[in-house]
C-alpha cells in the first residue's frame, strides 16, 4: 500500500524546484484548498500530486489511471490569495516525485486522491557507479578507490553540466530569435540558467520544464533518478531540437494548444 495524497491533473508534468502559479476555480479544487488551508501551517503537509494527462482533459470520464501518466510530482503550497468569488490564486513549487499506483474517485472528498510511491534520486550511487567503470580499461582491472572514483564522477557530472547550460544557452537564442512569445523569453530563461548553474540537478530540471519538449519527452526526464541520466538524455534532446529549429527555421507549438475537450461523440 502506498502513501494516499491529493491528485491534480494538468497538461503538462511540475518538475522539482520549478515554480508553479495557479488559478483555482473549480469547486472540487476550491475544497482542496480549503482542505490545505485546514492543516497546520508549518507542517509538510500543504501538497497536492501534479501529474500530466495522458489523454482526454474529463478524466474522471475514463478510466482515470490510464488517462493520465505514472510518474508526478508534489506541489507545495508557497502563497495562497483567497478571492472574492471563493476562487484562489495559489503559488506552488514542485517537491517529491511519485509514481502513481493507483487513483481513487470519490464524492468526498471531491477531487482525485491517488496512492503513490515515493521516488529517490540515486544521485552518489548511480553516478559513481557509471564513472568508475568509465576510468578502467575493460581488462580486468580492479576498480578506482572510492575517492577517486568520487572526483571522476563529479568531474564528469560538472562538464556534463556545463555542455548542457551551453546547449541550452544557444537553444534559448534561438528560439527567441524566432520569436517565440511568453515560450521564449530569453531574459528570464537567462536568469534562471544563471542561478542553477552550479547546481546540476537543478538545471536539469530548469532545462525538462523550459525547453520546448513533446509531453512524452518531458515525462522521460521526470521519470529518470538520476541527475547524469537526466543530463545526458537532455544534451541529445537539445541537439536534436536546435537542429530542427536551424533547418526548419519554426518553433514547435504546444499540442494542447490544439486540444479540445472531450465530447460524447
């Protein structure tokens, strides 16, 4: 049995330490909310499950585990401004990853409640691991002592780190060159970029939720533990779309800018 927390479906995937505003105004989630609002104000308890929608927008019309992808991420309360109308415009940002076992619909609470996993990073076991075997020579020889193989992994993981930032640099450039809208507004991307650089897993969360990504590619990145994994995946990600963006010379438009939602026909 997993651990049982409030769901909130949304098109596209949070990924942690990524911001989220939202503004609430379905009863189902104004009941959520005062349900967070209840709970003490300096427990850990103020989160709710975000998780991409697979299909259809009406989840509670299918099947609601297939409807939506397995992997999500918590979002945490970080300001809550009551409305007049009894709506709320909340900010969030993202915490725990999960992976979705199973979802309860219920008439109270109203809203979607699933039960959930809770997903490590394997950030020191992984990365080591996959280093050191990349400093022997495959004949035999015994592996690096532990501290060298520390130095070799956080070696590997920084420069990695840094062809990812410079990857991403040149992506933003170009999409804004594009102009791309609210999607490439390079000044903040800048910023951003600036204040992870020396944080490898938060760039690489900086770059899953900013780059223009299909959803399936962005739910890869949220599923992968660890930060090398993430990294490596997204340097061919970028390069791939920094090649489509030169020879195209078009920015990608979000498919839920062509979605509807779903009709009985």
């Amino acid at each position: 049995m997993g651990e049982l927390i409030p769901l909130f479906p949304l098109g596209r995937p949070l990924f942690p330490g990524v911001v989220l505003p939202l503004q609430i105004f379905e009863p189902r989630y104004r009941r959520l909310m005062r349900d967070l609002l209840d709970l003490p104000e300096h427990g850990d308890r103020r989160y709710f499950g975000v998780v991409a929608i697979r299909q259809g927008w009406e989840v509670e019309r299918v099947a609601p585990a297939a409807a939506l992808y397995d992997i999500g991420c918590t979002a945490r309360l970080q300001r809550v401004q009551p409305q007049a109308d009894g709506g709320f415009r909340i900010v969030t940002v993202g915490g725990e990853r999960f992976r979705l076992l199973d979802v309860v619909v219920g008439e109270d609470p109203p809203y979607l409640q699933a039960e959930v996993e809770w997903l490590a990073e394997e950030e020191a076991a992984e990365e080591a691991a996959g280093d050191a075997e990349a400093v022997t020579d495959g004949a035999g020889l015994a592996p690096p002592p532990d501290a060298l193989a520390d130095s070799v992994a956080r070696g590997s993981l920084d420069l990695l780190a840094r062809g990812v930032g410079d990857l991403f640099t040149q992506y933003v450039a170009e999409v804004s060159a594009l102009g791309a809208g609210a999607h490439g507004d390079g000044v903040e991307a800048a910023v951003r970029l600036a204040a992870a650089a020396d944080d490898p897993s938060a760039l690489s969360w900086l770059v899953a939720s900013s780059a223009l990504l299909t959803t399936e590619d962005r739910q890869a990145l949220l599923a992968e533990s660890a930060t090398r994994r993430r990294l490596a995946a997204e340097s061919r990600l970028l390069r791939r779309e920094l090649t489509l963006l030169q020879t195209l010379g078009a920015v990608p438009a979000p498919l839920q800018q062509f979605a509807a939602p779903m009709t009985v026909n």
